[in-house]
C-alpha cells in the first residue's frame, strides 16, 4: 500500500484547511522522544547508560548483564519500567528520577518546528511513556513546551506503556478526545497498531531510532516521513 505522505508530497484540497483524511482532526497527540526531536540527538543512549546502571546496582550485575535485562524488559513490556514494576516491585518515581537525570543541552531550538505546531487547527497534546518532569525538560529545550496544552504521561496510563491498548483508550477519556477526529505520530510503528484500530489517523516517523520499525505494516500507517519538522511544514503551507 501506498502510504499517501510517503513521497513528502501533500497536496491540500481546494476550501479545505487540511488535506484528505486530516480535514477533520481537532486533537493532534504527538510522542515525543525521537518524534519532537530528531533521533540523531542521541537522548536514548544517555538514558540507556543510566538505565544499565540502575538495573546493575539493583540486581548485583555487570554491564553487560545489566544492559541484557533492561533491553529484555524494554522489548517484552514497552519500557524498562513497566518490566521492572512487575518483575521487582521498583517505585517508578524513583526509577524515572534516576534515569532521566541527563544532559538535555544537546537539543536545539526549532522555531520551524514550533511555528508549523502552532499553525494546527485544533489541540495538541503529548503522549509518552515518559513522564511529566522530563518531557517538559525536553519540551522547553526544544523550545515547544507552550505549543501543548498537555503532557499525558506514563504516570496518566497507569504504567500500561504504549502501545498497551489502555494507554490509548485513558488518553482520550482523560481529555475528551474523539478518535475519529484524532492524528496520533510516533517513530515506533507498532505503537500506531492500537490508535488506528480506534479509528485514529496514524503517522510514523521513520528516522532509524531503535525498533522504530518493529511490527511495521501499512494497514495501520496513514502517513510516513524521515522529518516531521518538514511534513508539518508541508502540511501547513
């Protein structure tokens, strides 16, 4: 299947703000990590580090086996957390404290990014698995933050990461969100699987970030693009 974005060419119809399957969204849900940044900021292999270490000091483990749990849990529940949560019991406040103490100064402004956001008929909000502290460290270092009118976070999906089907269905009851009328965009591909099948727009965000293609299939992927910061601007021309 084609996907109708893939070639990067949007071609808005006549006396409609917005092409095609995007015409009646008003709430815009965007993830953010490697999606409201570009991938090649690195933030995960910060993050990694010190996901490696925790697990490490709180497993008695070296390196090595460290890293082998934290990517076994990452890959079988979505996150490290909810892997951690289930299998030792660990407070997640203090687990996302820890791991996300990192350098944020290796992100760069986007004033493109910010002014195609703010030219987006409707709400925008983000939805992570991270949570609330960290994304608007990132948010505002990227200079964004006041483009959402909210952050759902981990905290909000109460630990039922993406792309667990109740973290979608707890995002819209939790701000009125109408599926129909949604667009949801993230760089892993199976996280769009739960939304489209809500009846949201999907988007994905194929720029090489770690498992970003994992589960991919074109019956659940509306739009594809390398940049979303291009896309948007595209889109809103």
């Amino acid at each position: 299947m084609q996907h109708p974005a893939a070639s990067g060419n949007i071609s808005p119809k006549p006396g409609a703000t917005l092409p095609g399957r995007l015409a009646a969204v008003d709430c815009w849900l965007f993830d953010m990590d490697n999606t409201l940044y570009p991938a090649r900021a690195n933030l995960f292999a910060q993050i990694d580090r010190r996901m490696e270490a925790f697990v490490g000091k709180l497993l008695g483990l070296g390196r090595e086996e460290a890293r082998a749990v934290q990517k076994g849990y990452f890959h079988e529940h979505g996150t490290t957390l909810k892997g951690l949560m289930l299998s030792h019991n660990v407070d997640p406040y203090s687990f996302l404290a820890d791991v996300h103490d990192i350098d944020t100064s290796v992100l760069d402004r986007d004033e493109r990014l910010r002014a195609a956001l703010r030219k987006l008929p409707g709400r925008r909000i983000v939805f992570t698995n991270g949570d609330r502290p960290y994304a608007e460290r990132v948010l505002s270092a990227v200079g964004i933050l006041d483009c959402f009118e909210a952050i759902h976070d981990v905290h909000a999906m109460d630990y039922n990461p993406k792309p667990d089907p109740r973290a979608y269905a707890g995002v819209c009851a939790a701000h009125g969100i109408d599926p129909a009328r949604a667009f949801f965009v993230d760089d892993m591909a199976h996280n769009l699987k739960p939304a489209h099948a809500l009846g949201m727009a999907t988007a994905w965000v194929n720029n090489g970030s770690e498992r970003g293609d994992h589960g991919h299939h074109p019956d659940f992927i509306d739009f594809e693009m390398t940049d979303l910061t291009d896309w948007l601007e595209e889109l809103t021309a």
